[in-house]
C-alpha cells in the first residue's frame, strides 16, 4: 500500500474544518484532499459512534458503501496521501483503523463549546436535522453520557447541541486511549485561522508536503446570514450554566466559560439589528423564499439542485466521481 497515511478527522462540525481543507486544496496540487467525502448518512455519525467493539466494527466494514470506501482509499494511498478534512467521517475511526491500523491518523479540532452549540443551532441540528444516524443521542448505542436521556426532552435545542459537543470532544480525547498506537494531532479551531504555521504542521502531519509561505484563503463556511434570521439563538444559551459537567471539561481544555465571556460568542448568532433584517425574520421571508424556489424546481423554472445525500443514496458507484 506504500507508505502513504489516510488522516481522517474528529470534530463536531462548525470548527473551521473548511478552512483547514480550502487552505491546502488552493496551495497543493495533486493528491486526495477531501472535506465530508460521505454524507453523515452514509458515515452514520450517530449510528456508529463509539464502534470499538470488534463485532460492531464487522457490520460497519460489511456495509456495502463502507466496503467501497475501503477500496477507494487503499488504491489512492497507492500514491499520495489522503485526508477527509470533515466531521461526517469521525464515527468510522475504530472500524477503519482495524483495517489500516499504523497507516491511519486522525487530526481532533476542537472548538469553544458555545460557539459550536450556537452555530449548530443555528444551521437546525436537533430541529430541521435530526435523524438518529446523523446525530448522537443520549439513547444511542455509543453514547456515553447517558443521564441526559432522563432530561432530553427539556432541553432546548442549543443545550442538545452542547450535549453533542460534550460527547463527540470526550470521543476525540478517549480514542488515544483506547488505541494508544494511534496518532492523533490535537489542534484548537480558535489557533489555527490565520496561523501560516500550524496549518503548515496539519497539513505535514496528514503527509502533505507545502511551501511554508503558501497563501492563506479567506473564511468561506462562516455562518449565513439567513439561518440567523431563520433561527436566531435568542437567550436559549443562558441555560448553558446548569450544565456544570460540560462546564468542567470546557474549562479543563482551557475555554472561558464565563457568562460575560460567553455572552461575547453568542451576539452573532441572534438576529442582526437592523429593520430589513428584523422584517425578514418576522415575515419568515427565507422559509417563503425557498418554498417558492421548491415549487419552480417541481415545474422545471429553476435548475434542480443537487442533493448529496439522494445523488449518493442513487449511486452506489459515486467514489468513482473522485
């Protein structure tokens, strides 16, 4: 297989993952450098969380489209280097590393807690997404903070975002444990933007050589300004105080969780001042947008948009798009 590695990543997901990709696929030619390659569905980030049992990790490998994955990444380490920059792998850690064992990495971004739990929020997990494959649950089979069943349904959205985060950051720390030959890469979302050097050392660590002056890309994944005005966050983070264990691993990976300080993060994620903006929200102008836009799709006036998840779910075939 030469000794190429495959990097896969453990994050939750609006961690500036995209940056880390758009930085080394606009300075790096050639090579296999993907962001979310499977659709969460296809990665069964929720489903598969915590497969470190050997039986659990067979029916994963079994699956026909995790078959294929396998078979795509070994004649692609043939010759370079791949890396999957995007959260949708992170549940397939245990299993693929029974497979590659030595020859796979894994990068762990981390990012502030609250900033995470807003944005997700904001973009519908737990809401408009919401399927027990996609998402980790308390019930889940890989699930190890098991009290928050018991309140699951008094939470509000933002808190089972917090949850998420709570689990998938512990998963990311816990996997050197339980795979102690494993090498893992810790890097903070908060250090790596704008930082020439610690890119540098990512992209190294995933096997990528680069200039260390390459051209640092401007933020494109930043959060859209309508899903703000489709679900502002409002005062539903100011419960994030009655989670004191979250808290306490916040804290102990260095994250300011002071009401003021938190306070600071969430401002962006509520709707922003302003009349036009305030209207919007009010006359749930985006939802009627695209609603419209649906039906003009249905009729042939718009272009259809392509849908990851049903183009994938109707191609078996559709690595070799890659």
């Amino acid at each position: 297989m030469s000794d190429n590695y495959l990097t896969l990543t453990i994050t939750t997901g609006r961690s500036g993952s995209k940056y880390i990709y758009d930085n080394l696929i606009n300075n790096h030619s050639g090579g296999y450098i993907y962001h979310e390659l499977l659709h969460a569905m296809f990665g069964n980030a929720g489903a598969y969380f915590r497969s470190y049992q050997i039986y659990d990790q067979e029916l994963i490998l079994n699956a026909p489209y995790i078959e294929r994955l396998v078979k795509f990444y070994k004649s692609k380490l043939v010759s370079s280097p791949v890396v999957d920059f995007g959260w949708t792998m992170s549940a397939l850690v245990p299993a693929l590393y029974s497979v590659f064992n030595s020859r796979l990495k894994v990068l762990s971004i981390v990012r502030h807690p609250i900033s995470v739990a807003a944005s997700s929020t904001t973009i519908g997990l737990y809401t408009k997404n919401s399927h027990e494959d996609y998402l980790v649950y308390p019930h889940s089979k890989g699930a190890r903070f098991k009290d928050y069943e018991k309140m699951w349904d008094s939470l509000n959205s933002f808190e089972k975002c917090l949850y998420r985060w709570f689990e998938i950051t512990n998963y990311s720390y816990e996997i050197k444990k339980v795979y102690p030959d494993l090498e893992v890469m810790y890097v903070r979302s908060e250090d790596f933007f704008n930082n020439v050097d610690l890119l540098y050392s990512v992209y190294n660590f995933s096997g990528f050589n680069i200039a260390r002056n390459f051209k640092l890309t401007n933020i494109s994944n930043e959060i859209n300004p309508s899903e703000v005005e489709i679900n502002p966050l409002k005062n539903d983070w100011k419960t994030y105080s009655k989670h004191l264990d979250i808290i306490k691993f916040a804290e102990s990976l260095g994250y300011n969780m002071n009401e003021d300080y938190v306070e600071k993060l969430v401002n962006k994620y509520d709707v922003p001042k302003g009349l036009l903006s305030n209207l919007r929200y009010r006359t749930r102008y985006w939802e009627i947008r695209a609603y419209l836009a649906h039906l003009l799709r249905n009729y042939g006036i718009l272009k259809q948009q392509r849908n990851k998840l049903m183009y994938q779910l109707n191609n078996p075939n559709f690595l070799d798009d890659y």
